[in-house]
C-alpha cells in the first residue's frame, strides 16, 4: 500500500481548519465559533457533514468515514481523534474529554470493597425546600400533611389530605436554556428534577460544567405521569413527547449538562428511588461511573391514582402513615424529589469531598409467586435485607437504626416487622438496641421518591447524631409485638450513641420489588496543617447568578445563612463558594476577614459586581519603576503565601553574593518605615528590590490563572517584564538588575528629577537652554513629562518656572535617571550585558524606548539594554500601543499603584475607557492580602477566570453546605386543556370570568349572610379579572395554533399592517437595526408560544431555548416575511442583535435599487422639506443608485 505523502496534522491545526470551514458554511466570523458546541448548532446536517469531511480528508491526505460527525459531535473532540491523541474510532468521547480525576482501576473493572460516598444531597418534600429544611421538621416532630392546595386545579380526590409541596406549577426554564414554548409541555416532575439535581451538586460543591463529557451516570426512579392528562390531543408536537416521556426524566439530565455515563430511569412503583440508588452503587463499584446522581421524584396532579388506590382501601381516609399503630388503615400520598450525588470513598477522599455518609451495601430483589401481586413477602424482605447486609460486610448487631419502609397498611407493617425481627434480633445483647422509625409518619409516602427520602433523613440523623421522632403512634399493633424485640420506636428525639453508628433503609414496591441499603457514618476527617506560614487574615468570596435580580436574591440568601451559621469558619464558606459553584456572567466579588464582616458588606452594597463579556479579557501587567518601594512592602504575603515566600527566598539567595541582602532591607526587624536614608531607597539596593517583589508577585497572579496577553514595565519595571516574558532567566534578570543599581550608585553623580504638567513639545523647548545639562526622562501622559539632570540646572529651571503656571513636583530619587549623568557606567554596564543569556519573548513585550510592541532581535542584545538606561521612558505612547491591542484591563505588578493613574490618563479619551479595567496588585498602608483579593475579585467580575484551587492550595479547606441558587421561578402550565377543570369547579367558573354562576356556586355552598351577598358581586368581579391578568400574565398562549406557529384567531376589520420588509426598506438608516430586532423579538415570542416582553433579549439565542426545531420555524418566518434565506448555523448562534446584523446584511444585498426612490417619496410624501432639503435628498439618492 502505498504511504500517504502528508505529514500528520497538529490537534490545532485540525481545529483551525474545521473552525474556519464550519464559520463558513455557518455564515459567521470564526471568533463565534465555539470548538464545544455541537456541529448540528451550526446548522451541520448528513449533507453539509459529508462535504466537510471529505475536504477534511483531501487535506489530511486519508479518507473518512462520514459518521465522524456524530462519534465526534463538536470541533474539539474531532480534532483531538483525528490529531491522534492515543485514541481510536471505537474510542468513546467521554475518554477524550472527563474533567474528573481519572478513575485508579482500568473501566470496567470491579471494585466492590470500596463504599460508595454521599457527597451531596438535594430535596423538595412537603414543608422542605431543602434538607436543613427537612431536618427541621424531623426533628420537631413536623406533620406535614395538609389538604390538597386548591392551586392544583384539579377534582378533589377521594382523600384530599396528603403531603403536597408548593409551586409545582412554577420552573425558571432560562436558567436551563429551555424556551417557554418547551416549558409549558415538559412534566412538573422533569422540571423539579432538574431543580434539585442541580441543588445537589451544589450541596457537593461540584459544578455542573466540570461534569460536561465525563463518566457521570444518572439513575431516576419515576412511577406516575399525571401531566399528560392535561396535554392536548390536537396539535401536539415533539415536545408533548419528550416532556411527558419518563426515559426523557433522566436524559434531559445527562443531555443538559453532558453526562456520559449510563442513564436510566428505573420504575418499581414505592421501591424505584432506592433501586436507582442501587443501580447508581453498582455502576461505580463496576467502574462505568465515575460519579453517579440517584434519587426519585413524584407529584400528584391528578385525581385518577388516589380514587383507584381508595377504592382499593389502601389510602387512609385521614391522610396520615400510623405506622405500627393499632389504628393503621392505610397510607397518605405524598410528593417529592429526593437526589444525592455518590462517589467511590476512594475519589471522594482524593478530591477533598465532604462526605456526608457511606454506602456500605444494597440489595434488590423480587418477592417472586406470592399470595398476590401486591401483596409483600417476609422471607424475600428478609433475603433482601441479609444479601445488603453481606455486601456491606456488616453483621447484623452492628445496625442500630432502621428506616422502614413503614407505610402503615397494617399487612405491610406486620410483615416488615416481621422480617425485621427473623434477620436484627438473633444474638442481640440486651443493650444493643435497635431503633426503628419511617419519614413517611412526617411527610406521607412519596412513592417512586419514598426510598430517596429515607435515605436523606437517615443520612441527616447520621450526621446529628439524633434519630428524629415517630409520629402517629399511640398503641402498638397487636401484630407488632416490639416487647419481645430490642426495637425501640422513638416518640421523641434519640441520641444516636456513639461508635460505629450503621443504618439500613428499605423499601418494597408494589409489583414485588424489594430494596434495601445499609448505611454507616462518614469517616473522621483530620484536618491537614497548614504548609509554613500562617492563616492569611482576608478572604475573598465570589458569588454569581444568570440576572442581576437573582444575583440580589443570592446574596440575601447568604446575608441570613452567614447570620445563621457562625460556626462554620469563614475560610471554608469562600472555598466551597469560589470552587463549588459555576461563576455565571452576572458576577459579585467581595474580600472579609469574617462571616460578620461578609454579612455586613452584603447587606450594605461593600461589595464589586459586575457582567462579564462574551469574551475573554485582555490583560496586560504593567511593571512599577523606581520610587514606589518601601519598608514592609509584601511582608505579608512572605509570612503567609508559600509560593511567594520561596521565590523571595530564591531571590535573596542569587543576591546575597551580589552584596544585595534582599530579605534584610525588605523585611528587616529594625528597618525604620520613617527614615527617609533607609538602605531600600539607595538605588543600588532599591532596584533588584523592586525586581524581586514584582517578579514574586506576576509569578503569584500566574499561579491563580491570570495570564498577561502582554506586559510593559516603568523603567526599571521593564526588566521584569522582559523576565517574565521570557526575555532572560530569574538569575540573569537579578545579575543584570543588581549590576545597574550598583554602577549607577559608584559612578554617577547625584542628580534630580522633576515632574512637569506639560506636553513633551513645550518640554524639549524648555530644556533647549541647558542643553547636556538637563534631559527628557519620561512622557508619562499627554501633558505628563519628567525632565533629569544635574541640581544646578534643575534649580534654575524650577525658578524659572515659579510664576509660570506650570504645575511641578520634585521626585524623591538620588540619581537623574535617563539622563546624560547615567553616560558613566554605560561601558561598565554592556560588559555586563554582553554576559546575559537572552531569547525572544514568549509574551509580547512594549518597550520603554520606542513605546511600541518588541521585535525579538531588539530585545536580545545588550545594546537595547543599554540604550534603555539612557533614553526617556515613553510610557504614554506605550500604554496607546497596549490599548490598539486589545487590552482591556491593566494589572500593575507592584508594591503601590504609581502607574494606573498615569495610564487611565492616557486612554481619558478613549470611547472604551469607561470599560477598561485597573487592578493594583499592593498599597501601601493597606494589608496585602485586602488589596490582592480586592483586585482578583474585580478581575473575576470582569469576566476574568481564576484558578481557585490554587487559591487555597496551600491550606486545608472543607467544603461546607451553603445557599443554594435562587430560581427565578414563574408559572407554566398548560392552560385550558380538555379535562383539567370541570366546569362546575369554582377555578372554571374564574377562568370563564363567569362571576353570576360562580355567585350561585358559593351560596348553595355557604351560608351567607345579605351583606356578605350585598358586597359579593363587587368583590368576585374583582377577583376574576385579577385571576385573568395574573394567568395572562405567566401563561404561554394556549389554544390551536397554525401551521406557522401562530395562535389561530378571529379576522381582525383593522387595516393590514405594512408588511416588515417594506417599513425595513422605506426607514432610514438609523431605524433599521430597530425594525428587525422587534421583527426578531415577535417572531421569538411566537416560536416560543410566549410574550415577548418575557424575553431577555440580551442573551444568546441558545441560552433563551432557541433549539433546531424551533429555528427551523423561525427560518421560515423569516423566508416568509423577509423572501431571504438564513442559515440554520446563524439562528442558533449569536444574538439576537448578531441576527439582526445578518438579517440586515442579506437585506442589503437583495433589496432592489427603488428601495431609495420609495424613501424618497415617503419623505416628500410626509415631510415639508426646503428646496436645499429636497436637493440633498436626490443628491443622496442617486448617489446611493450609483453605489
């Protein structure tokens, strides 16, 4: 065969390649191109994909298969298997992108020794929000069963008592990037669990983008689905489908945020939750996940179940579990979604995990040929029970709490005592008591999430060391002999008795399958000392929401937790916030050295927020000159921070034989901050000074993720911006650095420096007269100048200027500086340069000299070094240089900020510079590590990206449980659809606004008093029309709708609206950009089925929902309306003023030349234009006729 002639592609060069392709065959500039979005958002169909790929494959020199496309979904993952990387076809695309930590056992392999971790936990039950939420009412003994909420519009069922939670009605689908049009069809049991999960990977401190592509698997167990009984017959679409399907319950999860491990959703009726679990537990042990969500979810919205399971006399008519009570007559719905994030112990340990209880063992299995379906089985729950029990390597003794399933049907409790009894009590001594109790005596039975919520409140009463009471129990069953049992019922808080506290769970579903799940306490965690060094006394704490009102509700939300939790240290409350949470654009950053002052700084605004860009900052370190040093400069930073203590500790080594002694003149204990002859300001120690603190305090903001785009230096600041680029090594830089302090000190004269508020012009005219004697030495801005030179010359300058106007201020130096008095140690100076190793800079370098970007072969030989000594410093037309780059933020590296200011003065003028950002690194006068964190937090609300674990990597953080995020939540729920009312309901009668029958309706069902009828007609018209607007208002447009997407309705008699191309060709230009986006707006608002002022408009078109389905509709309005055609690839990315530039453009070009005759006789038409007016107005026609 003969061999391919081309050389193998870099994975960049693929990923160019493929991102200038799919930019045009998408339509856009390649900066929109995202190498992690899907090929089909950019409109890739089996076409348009089998084109790419064989140019693909012609530049590669090898064919392809054409199913590339979709093994290898997005630009980064085909390029990395096309580049090599290790990987074959067969490799799956999880392999290629797993941001967790990889799995220590080959996949695949069993390793069923090891527990499995609960490391986070998320809930929504009856009167809990949350799990401290749940714990409260555990532990006070909480009923939590209350009637059915007359929101639920819905008949009252046969038993109307249950354990209902709030809001089912209500989601926030932005936050998910789901359109309102999806929203409104998609199960309130989806939409919950898409809340929670994400709640419980925040309770774990694991943000949902680090799991994108990664072997996370997601285990639900779901039973009813009483929504689809409200979804109409007529007209559904796909989303009807996946909104309502339960598989789509668990792949709306791994499809939302990536996850590539197995999903399944699991239906075993009551026991479904805790068989996930098991699921979950099974796919770690076998290694084909790496993390795992398990949990259920259930609600009740529809009568149908409770008539059928009354009618069976299953349900108690009071609506309360009496578990084991001699009154148990059966159980009480209840509702609910209950997730909890797992690992492997050994990863959780390894990633600093909080682990709030192991997983010891589970078991499922089946009751098998019973006496009937339904009916349960002691000697399978006793098997299921021994088979956990052996899987945890526990014995039987060692279980001290039992959470039963304990339904109270009084079969169901008699038998599970039973099996309880035969498999705990054997051998038992005396004092080894074993607790029994059931959360559905507090929440009712939750069904398909009954097993998560035993799970949680076991895990919760771990964690307490308390076991909460069991309600409902006066007298026992006769069939539940606990005398002649060690089991004890608490009916009062318990505490749980130290030792190795283990616990079982179980649940048994109704078609026979039986799970159960033993639980033991999280291991001791020591804390790890701090690596040398103490505690830094200030922390910086970031929060971030997707709005700015949510971002508001957020920082409520940790005001009070704060308030509530002072026992939590606050250094961990900033690791867990900073490093488990995602950093949306809506950004708020502030730096305490306690909860208190945290609080405080919350509640009172002493805080920086900020958006961050679709883009990534432009950053730029800038290098702080002679004249900012000082005693105690980063002394802070040395006593707390490794990193930077051992680079100054580097530093003062390399100096010492240079007769340099760093640490002493920086740090020394009787350096006297006052004295004005300290050895800091002789230059010949203040220069390698300022080099090793700078370079100390770049390789610090390096180490945190900020990476510079391009650094510049103040005189002396440009040496260690030349280090840090690269230029030449830390040994070299601090040979050259203390070389030129040294020979400046012993062979030059003592000189002066004035600062002028001048232009460099009028200054070069006002030294002419001292030619040799004074020189220009610096253009700090516009109208700023520093002028060096000999004392003499500088005192009759200065007189000179007395009465001039001229602003001056003489700088305290002890030498003039880029000045002809620095001629004396040039020699000396290049023989040192000359021994310099140098080569070119890995970031680009603006030199002091010509104020411009550095070519290699200037910055590498000695003699730009030495012309640099010599010639004035062109700060301000460097900063220039920097801003036409692209920098948008400066970053002085420096013990106090001497150069912000001076720069912001250059670019005063700038249309951007009220957008541009200035961080001081130190201040003189204010702890390090206050200002440090100050400017790092205001970079992150920039948009900037940090590298938070290397932020505390020195010291031994916990995560902790913190607020979660606050959804902005409305209603979205099928309005009007057949059989959600009867219309004798009173909730049908408010819908019709039918106010005479609904008066009918309330007195035949109370006695009303005259008056109380005199003021009711008033009073329910009210009611109905505040109904209607409240409905109106956060409802989707229900009813048929058109094959177009628009709700059918009547013909209107008002004049037809001017089609929106011609208002678009008839508007100047100015209105254009207008008209389309309001097109785009409405036509959004009809694709989603909502109103457009629910619109954010400033979001990417993907983030508001837009998916292909609904781009292809509105590619149709568009086509229709407009007659122009826009790809797939431009609806789905971007923004919406991104379409409405596209929009305009093809408009542009197809719009024929009568476009201007039309605005022309539209404005004579409408206008009364002078004869000068009228003029112009041809001669801009015809011009534009030419063009």
């Amino acid at each position: 065969m003969r061999q391919s002639t081309h050389e193998p592609k870099e994975k960049n060069a693929i990923a160019h390649w493929l991102i200038a392709h799919l930019a045009g065959i998408a339509g856009l500039p390649v900066s929109e191109i995202d190498t992690n979005r899907p090929f089909l958002d950019y409109g890739l169909r089996s076409s348009t994909a089998k084109t790419l790929l064989d140019d693909l494959g012609k530049w590669l020199g090898r064919p392809l298969s054409p199913t590339l496309t979709y093994d290898y979904p997005n630009i980064g993952l085909l390029a990395r298997y096309l580049a090599g990387d290790g990987k074959t076809a067969e490799t799956p695309a999880s392999d290629l992108l797993s941001p967790l930590s990889p799995s220590p056992h080959p996949s695949g392999q069993p390793i069923q020794s090891d527990p499995i971790a609960i490391i986070g936990m998320g809930c929504r039950f009856p009167k809990a929000r949350n799990p401290d939420e749940f714990w409260e009412i555990l532990k006070n003994g909480v009923d939590a069963i209350t009637e059915l909420p007359l929101s639920r519009q819905m008949e009252r069922p046969a038993v109307s008592w249950g354990g209902f939670i709030d809001e089912v009605d209500q989601f926030d689908p932005g936050f998910f990037g789901i359109s309102a049009r999806e929203a409104e069809l998609i199960d309130p049991q989806q939409r919950l669990l898409l809340e929670v999960v994400w709640e419980a990977l925040e309770d774990a401190g694991v943000p949902a983008e680090t799991l994108a592509g990664s072997q996370t698997g997601v285990f639900i167990g779901i039973w009813q689905n009483d929504y689809h009984h409200y979804l109409p017959s007529e007209g559904a679409d796909l989303y009807s489908e996946t909104g309502t399907a339960r598989s789509v319950g668990a792949g709306r999860l791994s499809y939302l945020w990536d996850l590539r491990g197995p999903c399944q959703v699991i239906d075993t009726a009551s026991s479904s939750s805790l068989v996930a679990l098991h699921e979950a537990c099974m796919s770690l042990h076998a290694g084909e996940s790496d993390l795992a969500l398990a949990g259920g979810v259930n609600l009740i919205l529809h009568p149908g179940v409770t008539n059928r399971f009354f009618a069976s006399r299953m349900l108690a008519p009071d609506g309360r579990c009496k578990t084991f009570d001699a009154s148990a007559d059966g159980y009480a719905r209840g509702e609910g979604c209950g997730m909890l994030v797992l690992k492997r112990k050994r990863d959780a340990v390894r990633d600093g995990d909080r682990i709030l209880a192991l997983i010891r063992g589970t078991a499922i299995n089946h009751d098998g040929r019973t006496n009937g379906l339904a009916a349960p089985s002691s000697q399978a729950q006793q098997a299921v029970i021994r088979r956990a029990l052996a899987n945890a390597g526990t014995g039987t003794r060692e279980v001290s709490y039992i959470e039963a399933h304990g339904t109270g049907t009084p079969l169901g409790d008699r038998t599970e005592f039973e099996a309880l009894t035969e498999v705990l009590m054997p051998g038992r001594a005396p004092d080894e008591i074993c607790y029994i109790g059931s959360a559905k005596t507090n929440i009712g039975h939750l069904e398909s999430a009954a097993g998560a919520a035993g799970v949680i409140k076991t895990v919760l009463a771990l964690v307490h060391g308390e076991i909460p009471p069991h309600l409902h129990l006066r007298e026992f069953s006769p069939h539940i002999p606990i005398a002649d049992t060690l089991f004890s019922v608490p009916r009062e808080p318990a505490p749980w008795a130290g030792g190795r506290r283990i616990a079982g769970v179980s649940s048994f579903g109704i078609s026979g399958a039986n799970a159960h799940v033993v639980l033991e306490e999280a291991p001791t965690v020591e804390p790890k000392p701090l690596a040398r060094g103490a505690e830094r006394p200030w922390h910086l704490l970031t929060l971030a929401a997707k709005n700015e009102t949510a971002l508001g509700e957020l920082a409520e939300r940790y005001a009070i937790w704060l308030d509530n939790h002072p026992d939590i240290p606050f250094p961990d409350v900033c690791f867990t916030a900073n490093t488990g949470r995602e950093h949306f654009e809506h950004r708020l950053a502030l730096v305490a050295e306690s909860a208190i002052n945290a609080r405080v700084q919350l509640r009172s605004g002493g805080f920086v927020s900020g958006k961050a860009g679709q883009g990534e900052l432009k950053t730029a370190f800038l290098f702080t000159g002679q004249g900012s040093q000082y005693v105690g400069m980063g002394r802070q930073l040395y006593e707390t921070w490794p990193l930077f203590r051992g680079i100054l500790d580097e530093c003062d080594a390399i100096l010492r034989p240079l007769d340099v002694p760093l640490l002493d003149l920086v740090h020394g204990e009787n350096a006297d901050a006052d004295a004005p002859n300290q050895a800091i300001h002789q230059t010949i120690h203040t220069q390698p000074a300022l080099f090793s603190l700078e370079y100390a305090l770049a390789m610090l903001w390096q180490s945190w993720g900020i990476k510079p785009d391009a650094v510049m230096g103040h005189s002396v600041g440009e040496y260690v911006a030349a280090c840090i680029a690269g230029v030449f090594s830390l040994e070299d830089g601090l040979k050259l650095i203390a070389a030129r302090g040294r020979l400046m000190q012993t062979l030059c004269e003592p000189g002066a420096m004035l600062a002028l508020q001048i232009t460099e012009v009028d200054t070069v005219e006002l030294i002419a007269p001292f030619s040799g004697e004074l020189s220009l030495a610096a253009i700090n801005g516009p109208e700023s100048v520093v002028v060096s030179g000999t004392h003499e010359a500088m005192e009759k300058l200065s007189a000179g200027l007395a009465d001039s106007g001229i602003k001056t201020t003489p700088l305290s130096v002890s030498h003039a500086f880029h000045s002809a008095m620095m001629e004396p140690m040039l020699a000396e100076f290049q023989k040192i340069a000359d021994s310099i190793s140098y080569t070119g800079p890995r970031i680009p370098l603006c030199s002091n000299v010509t104020g411009k970007m550095m070519a290699e072969r200037e910055v590498t030989t000695p003699a730009y070094w030495v012309r640099h000594v010599r010639e004035p410093v062109r700060f301000a037309a460097g900063v220039e240089t920097l801003h036409t780059k692209g920098i948008d933020t400066f970053l002085e590296i420096g013990p106090k900020p001497a150069l912000l200011g001076m720069a912001r003065e250059c670019l005063s003028d700038k249309a951007d510079s009220a957008g541009m950002g200035w961080l001081a690194s130190l201040r003189e006068g204010q702890d390090d590590w206050q200002q440090l964190l100050w400017s790092l937090g205001e970079w992150h609300t920039r948009g900037g990206e940090i590298d938070w674990h290397s932020l505390d990597g020195h010291a031994w953080r916990r995560k902790v449980s913190l607020p979660t995020y606050p959804f902005q939540r409305q209603r979205y729920w099928v309005e009007g659809a057949p059989g959600l009312l009867p219309n004798s309901s009173l909730f049908g009668f408010l819908q019709r606004g039918d106010t005479g029958e609904l008066m009918r309706y309330l007195e035949q069902e109370e006695q009303l008093s005259p008056e109380e009828q005199r003021h009711l007609q008033r009073l329910l018209e009210i009611l109905a029309e505040q109904y209607r607007k409240e409905t109106t208002a956060v409802s989707c447009p229900s009813g048929p709708f058109g094959e177009d997407g628009e709700p059918l309705q009547a013909p209107s008699p008002v004049t037809a609206p001017v089609p929106i191309k011609q208002q678009w060709e008839q508007a100047p230009a100015e209105e254009r950009e207008g008209i389309l986006t309001d097109f785009i707006r409405n036509g959004l608002a009809r694709v989603f089925r909502t109103d457009a002022s629910r619109l954010d408009m400033g979001q990417p078109l993907k983030a508001m929902g837009l998916d292909s389905l609904m781009a292809v509709e509105l590619r149709h309005r568009i086509r229709s309306d407009l007659h122009i055609d826009i790809s797939l690839g431009n609806l789905v990315a971007g923004s919406v003023s991104d379409l409405a530039g596209q929009i305009g453009m093809r408009l542009m070009e197809t719009s024929p030349s009568p476009t201007g005759k039309a605005r022309v006789l539209a404005r004579l038409e409408s206008e009364q234009l002078s004869d000068e007016e009228i003029n112009a107005l041809f001669d801009e026609y015809f011009e534009e006729a030419e063009t």
